[in-house]
C-alpha cells in the first residue's frame, strides 16, 4: 500500500518524545508521505524545520483561525516568507471557527482572505479549516472564485452535503479524517460516498481525531489507513485502488514528489 496523510502535527508537543518513532513506524505501515501543517508561526517553522530532516515529510504554513487574535502584528509576513521555503507545499491551515468563538469572526475573515491571497500569489494550495461556521467559508470561498480558480482542501471535512456540494463546485477537493469512522456519523460517509474521485484525499489530522479502532487514543499518520480502509468500504472500491487514488489526488494537489519512503 501507498498512503499520503495530507494534514498531521507532528510538530506539536503530543509527539515530543516519539517523533521520530512515530514518523518511522508511519513509513513502515506504507504512509511514504505526510504534510505537517502549521497553526502559529512558530509551530509552521517546526513543520518546515521537520521537513527539512525528513524527506517523507513536507510542510505546510500558516496560522489557524482560533490563534489570529494573538499572533504578532509581523507573523503573517514571517509565514509569507516561509511560505518560500523548500518542501513548503501549502498554506494554511486557515478557514473560520464559530465552535471556540476565541476571535471575532471578522478577524478570522480577514486573515482568511490573506491566506488565500498568498496561495494565489506563490501558486500553493490553501488548506481550510471549518467547524460551525459553513456558510461563512463558502461565502468566502464564493468571493474568491469570483476572481479565479481555486486551489483549497477542506480539512477533515464534516460538512453536510449541501456543503460538499458547493465546496466541490468551487473547484476544493474534501479531505476526510478519522470522524469517518465513528459509528454515529452515516451522514458524514453518506457525504464521503458523493464525492468524485479526483477530489477524495484522506488525512490523520494527528495528534486529534483518531479512527477506529483507535479512537480515545492518540492519533498518529501510521493510522490514516484505517480511515483509507474505512473509505474504501463506504465508496464500494478496493482498499488498494482507494489508496492509489487518494495517493495521486494527494501528489497532484500538492504537486509532491512520487514517492518518499527514506528517512534523512
């Protein structure tokens, strides 16, 4: 098998003591690639410092709608400066949150639209972060495809179908996490199921969000084939063929490599 976990952090402090036993053991279970995502400007310089030690990862910066409010006045010209960096793939994660309401959503707004500029000014796709708050991301995202095409994942997608609908339309691929897998969520893999197939990615989103039969525990890029495994059940394909094309949607997105599976 050939897996891609499109959105983990390994940079946060969940992996401090096994980092790169968590890394190795991704590798051996067929995880060739990972994307560590940024939140802060200091947890995206320890995503791009870990990509740059580990040729299976590959970084991606920016700063969560929920920490806008106390980034510095200069972070986000810092992450525009990163965002330069070698084996920088992404920027983000961005996107709003209505669930924690830490920072008015008109700030959040605001360091959205700059995410999404800086995507189209480097040609990097913007990974979007939503939790209670769809109708506002689409209406952002409608604002923006306005002027162009888009280039954005929906991470850890766990919209309803109108959502996913819109979102596909906009040009977004939809990116699916181990809430896949929790028993109560059919209309989550009802949503799963209507997805076309060249815009299917699947993530870990470690340390969070662990799938079957993992959940309670912390999550890992080892366990994205459960959620992969799961997938393939729902969408009706084989596992293989499901990880082949989540593979490739996953490369083609972030224009990676074709495979990494040596450590350095």
């Amino acid at each position: 098998m050939d897996w891609v976990d499109t959105h983990c952090h390994l940079n946060e402090d969940a992996f401090t003591s096994d980092q790169n036993d968590a890394i190795t053991r991704a590798v051996a279970a067929g995880v060739r690639q990972m994307l560590v995502v940024g939140i802060t400007l200091e947890s995206s310089r320890r995503a791009v410092e870990l990509a740059h030690k580990h040729a299976s990862l590959f970084a991606v910066v920016g700063i969560q709608p929920n920490y806008v409010q106390t980034a510095a006045p200069t972070d986000f010209e810092e992450i525009a400066v990163l965002a330069q960096q070698p084996k920088v793939v992404g920027i983000g994660e961005t996107g709003l949150d209505r669930y924690w309401d830490y920072v008015p959503i008109e700030q959040q707004i605001e360091f959205f639209d700059r995410h999404i500029a800086l995507s189209q000014k480097l040609n990097l796709p913007f990974v979007v972060h939503c939790r209670d708050a769809e109708a506002d991301v689409v209406a952002v995202l409608r604002r923006h495809a306005a002027e162009g095409p888009l280039n954005g994942v929906m991470h850890s997608f766990c919209g309803d179908q109108a959502t996913a609908d819109e979102c596909l339309k906009l040009g977004m691929s939809l990116s699916f996490a181990g809430m896949l897998t929790f028993k109560r969520n059919d209309d989550l893999r009802k949503v799963a199921a209507t997805v076309p197939a060249d815009r299917l990615l699947v993530e870990t989103d470690a340390p969070y969000l662990a799938p079957a039969p993992h959940r309670g525990k912390r999550n890992e890029p080892a366990y994205v084939r459960h959620t992969c495994d799961f997938l393939a059940d729902v969408r009706h394909v084989e596992k293989d063929e499901l990880a082949r094309m989540t593979s490739a949607n996953a490369r083609r997105v972030f224009r990676l490599p074709a495979s990494d599976s040596v450590l350095t």
